[in-house]
C-alpha cells in the first residue's frame, strides 16, 4: 500500500520556540506518512534548537517561507495602533498579523507543485496562526483536496481575544468559511468543540476529531528528584495577561502567617518568567528568597530536565468560570511522570489532573489553594518514603503518548482519502 502523502502548513515549526512548534514536529515526526511542511522562517522570533532536532530528517521536504516584517510595515503598524487602532485591530487580529505570510506560501506551494509534478493526497494545516487555516481554504479551493484543519485554541472565542465589533465580525466570517469547507476539524479537547461549535448547526458535529498534544516517552531519561535536597515544586512556563502568580503567592503568604514550619523543608521555583518584576507585582519579593526562586526561559530540553527532578510540579490558569485550555506544558508534566496540583479554573486541564490522580483547586480561592499546597507538599513527602515510581494514572498518561497520539491522526487522514 502506497504511503499516505500529506501537505502539511504551520508556520510554527523548529526551531522557532512556540508551543505549537513542537507539538506539530511531534506530531510529524512519529507519523507514517510522506510530508511536506511548510513552515515559517521568522526573523526576531526566539529560537531553540533542542526542539525535536531530527523532526525534519523525517519529513519528504521542508520549504520554510520567510516570515517578511520590514520596517515600513512595522512603522505603519506603530503609527496604527496609535492613531488608528480599530485599523490596527483588523490588520493585526483578523485572524493575526501573518496575512503577507500567506501569500508567499500559496506561491512557493504553487512552485513546488508544478516544478514536482506534486499531488498530496490530504492537507492539514495547524494553528495558532489561523492564518495556517486560511491558507488551507485557498488551497481546498484550488486543487479540491481533502483537508484537515487542527485547532490549538479557540478562534473567535478565545477569551483572551480582545476584538472590536468589527475585526470580531471579520474573525466570525473568517472561522465559518473553514469550519465549512475543512472535511475534518480536529480540536484538542471535548471542552473545546462544544464551545467553539455552539454557535454552528449541529450537523457539522460529525467533522470533529479530538487530536490532543503528545509527549514522547524517549525525552524523558533524566534522574527523578534528589531526596537529599528540600522538596522542590516547580512551575515551567511565562506569566502574561491574566495568567499571574498572584494565587500561588498569595497562598503561600498565608501558610507563613498560619504555620510557617511546614514551608521549611520546601522551596517554589518558577522557570521561564522572562519579566520578573511581574513576580513583585503579585507580591513575590515579600516572600522569603530561599522559599520562592525566579529564573528565566531555559532550552526545552532542559525544562524536560526540570521537570522530571522536581518533586512536584504546578499549573497556575488564570481565573474563569471554566478553561477550555490544554496547555501543552502539562502534556510535557505528563511525560515527566511527576505529581501535578494544577491551580486551574474547572474545565479541560482541570479534569485531566484530577483523572491523573493530582490535585486541583481554582485560581481565585486564596484559603482552598493554601490547603490544596499543604497537602499537596504532604503527599510529596510520604512519595519520598516510599520511592519515585512514575506518577499518573497509567491508562491516562497513556492517552497522550506520542505513538497513539499519530495513529490517530494517521487514522484521521486515511479516512480522508
């Protein structure tokens, strides 16, 4: 049987440094197919070459298309936001700022398809960007394939999406077209296809896929925690918006007002805060330096590393009356096989943790997070007693392994074609 060919658009791709970037070469590169990518050469963006380094010695091709921001059109877009913002809004936000982008790939893809006589039999495009999408859709139209479009987030309604009247009526035309016209719709959570497919007839429900982030099993071949060392909880990921550290140090300060003694023998590290002066903002220099460290950004694979001798690691959500979020950095914690208290509104994250067998407590209740960090640094002790086995609920972390996270997907576009 012929392998499967697939076309596949993301502009997020190693080694630029998005949470997209690796998943997508995960997914990739575990998949038996013969792939072209297409993906994003951008000038400026953080770069990490410890994310999946031979994910494109797998790949049939790999055309990476020049993400073009000269400086007439970084100043059109500071003169923009100053004085023409809902201009700004629609050049930015509608769906983002990567419209150039998408005409340079559909001309390098119309090249590389007449200079190779190129005919994949399946496209799949990955966002964030949705502009991923939208070039998709052009190219459902021109050559009639079949097509796969995987959604990271929300569109329209990311919460964290701050659209104008206008540029939000753009954005719902926008997704509409695609949910439409793509032959599958894949979403990495039950929470967030009733979210985003509420507002559409409920016939289109049967094009939808759950595709959720993997971990692979062969990154993780670190040493577990010292258990000569103080019980070390680690968070792994930046702070912006509403996502704060704020509910973890307001609960800490009031353990050091309550029982200060429990805190002895534990030390809070956060890894990736690339502006600490958000840690003071929350109220983090009040706390002791040897209770709460800051670091900056380290390489994936390092943060694997982390992970995986910590005792403990956090998720800290924003608050909401319910998240839709996976984040894939808990997909990472997963791997690590290392307990989990997810500080998390009820929704996506929140399930998976407790299904794991962790803790969860919501973001806006400083008492119940208190409480949740004290038993959470009990259960890390009575762990230490009886020795670091991988933590997780086997039949969960299974879940998301990389091997059957690509059968599915291979699954998926097999039943395209």
């Amino acid at each position: 049987m012929p392998q499967l060919k697939l076309l596949a658009i993301s502009l997020a791709y190693p080694p630029l440094a998005y949470p997209r970037s690796i998943q997508v070469a995960r997914l990739l590169k575990y998949l038996d197919a013969s792939t072209v990518l297409v993906c994003g050469d951008e000038a400026g963006a953080r770069k990490d070459l410890t994310i999946e380094p031979d994910g494109e010695s797998k790949l049939e091709a790999c055309l990476r298309v020049p993400v073009e921001n000269t400086a007439r059109q970084q100043f059109i877009d500071r003169l923009a936001f100053r004085f023409y913002r809902g201009l700004w809004n629609r050049r930015n936000m509608a769906p983002d700022k990567y419209g150039p982008w998408k005409r340079a790939v559909l001309a390098e893809i119309s090249g590389f398809v007449k200079a190779n006589d190129y005919r994949p039999d399946v496209i799949a495009t990955f966002a964030q960007p949705f502009t991923d999408h939208l070039i998709g859709l052009e190219l459902k139209q021109r050559y009639g394939l079949p097509w796969l479009a995987h959604f990271s987030d929300p569109w329209v309604d990311n919460p964290f999406n701050k659209y104008d009247e206008k540029t939000k009526g753009l954005n719902l035309e926008l997704e509409r077209q695609v949910v439409e016209s793509a032959n599958i719709l894949a979403f990495t959570s039950r929470e967030t296809i009733d979210l985003v497919l509420a507002k559409y007839p409920t016939t289109l429900k049967k094009k939808v896929r759950i595709l959720p982030q993997s971990f692979d099993p062969s990154l993780f071949q670190f040493g577990g925690p010292d258990a000569n060392s103080k019980i070390t909880i680690r968070y792994i990921g930046n702070f912006y918006g509403q996502r704060t550290a704020a509910p973890l140090i307001g609960a800490l300060r009031l353990i050091l007002r309550t029982d200060p003694d429990l805190l002895n023998d534990v030390r809070f590290e956060l890894i990736g805060v690339n502006d600490p002066s958000c840690i003071h903002d929350a109220g983090g220099s009040s706390l002791p330096p040897e209770l709460l460290s800051v670091f900056p950004s380290v390489e994936y694979r390092e943060s694997l590393r982390l992970m995986s001798e910590a005792d403990g690691l956090l998720v800290i959500d924003a608050p909401a009356d319910i998240s839709v979020f996976l984040p894939s950095k808990l997909i990472d914690y997963i791997g690590a096989g290392q307990p989990v208290l997810g500080i998390t509104p009820s929704g996506t994250a929140a399930s998976l943790i407790q299904n794991l067998g962790g803790l969860v407590v919501d973001p806006s209740d400083n008492s119940a997070i208190s409480e949740a960090l004290i038993r959470f640094i009990s259960l890390l002790k009575e762990r230490r007693a009886v020795g670091f086995e991988t933590w997780g609920t086997p039949d969960v972390r299974g879940q998301f392994e990389v091997s059957r996270v690509a059968a599915s997907f291979k699954a998926m576009l097999a039943d395209l074609t």
